[in-house]
C-alpha cells in the first residue's frame, strides 16, 4: 500500500477526529498490514523461497459425498487414508524466473559513464569515488533491490551516514515501508512510514514492540508501541525528532560543533517493478501451482502402485494375508475348489496424458512469466545468435520496463554520493554528468559475437566494442 498527502488528511479525520499521532499511526499501520498489497508481498517471497501452496495440501484426505437419509441434499466428509502418500513436489519455476530477470538486467556490473561537460571539468579524484561508490558491493545490493521489487512488486533503498560519517546505503524491505507521494501526481515522495517488529525484555520476558520511523523532507521522528498498544515517542532517542544526518565540525581530533542537516528530500529511492507495482508471482502463480499438484499428485501414484495385484478363486480357509505369504515362500498355493483360479494382474499406469499437460504448463509458465525456457527441445543444440536472440524476446520484453526504472534509481543512488562529494571537497557536479548503460547478461553465441566485433573495428571506438566482447567484464582493467 500507498498514500498520497490526501490519505494522510483523510487518516486524521478517520482516527476519531483525536489529531494526535499514536491513533494516526494504529489506523494507517493496521490498514497496511491488512492490505491486498501486503499480502501479495508475502506470497511473492513464499514462492521465492519454495514455500508453495501445494506444501498445505494433504494427498491422503478425500471428500466423500454422501445422501442425506432424508433424500434431501447431501453431506460433504471428510476420508483420510493413512496409507496413502503424501509426497510435494515444489517445482521453482517462479524462482528460476525472478533469477533469469536479475542476471539479465544486472548480473554483469552497469557501466557508469561520465560526460563531463568541458575538459577542464575532468578530475581524476572525482572518478575514482564514482568507481568505489560503485563497486562488487554495489551490484550486490542492486541485485537484492531488483529480486525484492520482482517479489514484492516495490522495493527500497535507504541512504544514511554511518557512525563514522562515511556515506551508505542499504535495501529496506518493502513489507516495512508506506510511502506516502504528493496527491497531484503521486510520483513524488513526500513522507515515508517505516516499521517493524521488535524485541522488548522486560522481568526476563519476551515482548514484540513495534517501533516507527516518521520520515519526512526534513527529519525524522522514532516511535515506539507501548503495553496498551499506543505509539509514544523514543525515549531512547537523543534527538526525536532529529536531523536526517549530523554536520560535525573536529578540532585536533576532538568534536568542536554538530550542525543538523537535511537532505530536502526522504533519503528512501523506491523501485517499482511496473506501473501498477504487481508482483512476478500474479502473471503464473495458477500455472504453477497446477504443476505442483499434477505433479504432486502423479508422484503419489506411482509411489501407491501395486505392481502386481493377486486374484483368487475358490480358496478357502486362510485369510488373505497368510495367501500372500505361501505365495511369497513357496510360489503356489492349494486350490480346494477344482473351479478355482489364482491369476496375478499387473496395473497400468496412464503417465502420456499427464506428462504432455505437464509440458503444455511448463511452456505456459515461461511465456506468461516472460522467461526463457532452456530445456534443449526449445533451445536445440547449437543456437545461432539469431534464434537466441528470439528466446529472449519476451525476458527482454518484461526487463526493458523495469530496466528505464531501475537506472533511474542508480542516477539518484549516484546523486547522493555526488552531493556528499561537493559538500567535502566544495565541488559542482550534478547527475547531468552521469550516464548509465545496464549491460545484458545474456547467453549468446560468443564466436558470432566476437566476429562482429572484429567486423566492427574502426566503425565503432575501442571503448565500445571493449564493452561489447564477451570476455570482457572491466573496460578500465582490460584497457589497462
């Protein structure tokens, strides 16, 4: 869930009418937790970490449908069979989805470029930042950021100053966030609303406590929920509110003065995995939990199925048991009834039917998910780029969208770095300069590939084609 400033006015209203801010809180937390939203981010993150719905599901209860004696209607019961399987098949298609996305857009690191506006604007320290701001480390959260938007159909970075004020940024995870954007358009972040459950030890008991962080353009409130479930402010806060960072000004290694600053803006950069910020999950979770229960369901068959079944006639006084079993050691049995039979039966198995709806499904998933599927049937033995090419039309399809969104998140991570940069060394630059190309992670033919290259040479600048070979993952350390 969302609010605009609008909701927010709205929440005050509906609190009944006590404008303070612990019923505010309980009214818009509660609605949150409650929301559609929410909960297709926890289903996002189920399937990702395999926990599908087919996991619940009990193969060894039936439905038996019976009269009422009446003749009146009829009564559903419930048969459970002790012996029969209970085998889940998890199939992870969903996850192998989400996977293929986040490899393809960023699984190789984006190439940041600088354009600087003049020569004489070029400066080597400035560079050098821009590289260690945007180091291994960097991909590392970007993947964690795309995995958490395709799951959850939003995901946030936060950006803050470290205990040693050195710059950071981490992922928040979007079950713990309500962004609260400008009414007129709704794309401009205004407030955020922050929370989570935490651990409160109190007479050697365990409690969970919820504590709130209120951010706004300019600081940023901590609340913490109380026994009777009011939000009262942190007393363990020194400042509360306080400043999105302190300015400390040092003398001799001592703190002479702190200054408290602001960004002017909610130090949150939230990514949205399409327009209507729906979930990867929504497109296939049908397709995929019908896999898993025809799956499910067929394992259970097979590992039910009597091999050989025994159908006796005419024999009399043994119970069946003690029939299987002088069938076991002495590989026949006495017939008293001169019309009396025993045959063995073998069960036949209909597995055709099943496996080609398994497929049909399988080649479902790939296409409404917006994967690749890479059974070789699909993809053959030796793939030219051509038809690679067309293999990943539908992944390319679904990454552009997000792709244009997620660079725009990387200026304005970028932006951040480049405004703390000016404040030390009282530079100028802007994002204007900042240029950013996310590189496809695609399997490709890599001779075709490398001949194009060669083709290429003198038509396109070194730099380019470095960025293109498919040996290549450092243009400045290969240049080097």
């Amino acid at each position: 869930m969302f609010l605009t400033e609008t909701d927010l006015i709205n929440a005050k209203i509906t609190a009944d009418s006590r404008i303070n801010e612990s019923d505010i809180l309980k009214y818009i937390i509660k609605d949150d937790e409650q929301s559609e939203k929410k909960k297709k981010m926890a289903e996002g993150e189920r399937y990702y970490a395999y926990e599908h719905d087919v996991l619940k599901k009990d193969f060894r209860q039936s439905n038996i449908s019976e009269s009422l004696e009446d003749g009146n209607g009829e009564k559903i019961s419930k048969f459970i069979n002790p012996n029969r399987s209970n085998h889940h098949n998890v199939n992870c298609f969903y996850r192998i989805l989400v996977e293929q996305k986040v490899s393809y857009l960023i699984g190789r690191k984006p190439v940041i470029k600088i354009n600087y506006k003049n020569e004489n604007d070029k400066n080597k320290d400035f560079e050098k930042a821009i590289e260690e701001f945007t180091s291994e480390k960097f991909n590392e959260v970007l993947q964690e950021l795309l995995t958490g938007a395709s799951n959850k159909g939003i995901e946030a970075l936060h950006v803050y100053y470290d205990e040693y004020g050195k710059l950071k940024f981490c992922v928040v995870p979007a079950n713990e966030i309500i962004p609260i954007y400008d009414s007129e358009h709704e794309k401009e972040l205004q407030q955020l609303i922050r929370y989570y459950d935490t651990v409160v030890i109190r007479n050697g008991n365990k409690y969970l406590r919820k504590r709130v962080e209120w951010w706004t353009k300019e600081d940023v409130t901590y609340f913490i929920e109380d026994d009777q479930k009011n939000y009262i402010l942190d007393s363990t806060m020194r400042h509360n509110p306080s400043p999105h960072w302190w300015g400390v000004a040092t003398q001799d290694g001592f703190e002479k003065s702190r200054k408290p600053n602001n960004w002017g803006r909610v130090p949150f950069i939230i990514l949205r995995n399409n327009h209507r910020e729906t979930t990867d999950l929504e497109a296939v979770k049908g397709l995929i939990d019908a896999y898993d229960l025809i799956s499910s369901e067929g394992t259970n068959n097979i590992l039910d199925l009597v091999e050989l079944y025994w159908v006796i006639q005419g024999y009399g006084g043994d119970t069946a048991s003690a029939i299987a079993k002088k069938l076991q050691i002495n590989k026949a049995v006495n017939i008293t009834d001169s019309s009396g039979n025993v045959e063995a039966r073998q069960i036949e198995l209909s597995m055709e039917g099943r496996l080609n709806f398994l497929k049909r499904l399988r080649k479902d998933i790939f296409e409404f998910g917006q994967g690749v599927d890479v059974d070789p049937e699909m993809l053959g033995n030796s793939p030219s780029g051509v038809s690679l090419k067309f293999q990943y039309t539908l992944l390319e399809l679904k990454a552009s969208g997000i792709g244009i969104k997620l660079k725009q998140v990387i200026k304005e991570l970028i932006g951040y770095m480049i405004e703390d940069y000016n404040m030390r060394f009282d530079t100028n630059y802007d994002t204007s300069i900042i240029s950013v190309n996310l590189r496809r992670n695609a399997i490709t033919n890599d001779y075709e590939t490398v001949q194009m290259i060669q083709m290429s040479k003198g038509i396109l600048s070194d730099e380019t084609l470095l960025s293109m070979h498919p040996f290549v993952d450092e243009i400045s350390v290969e240049k080097k």
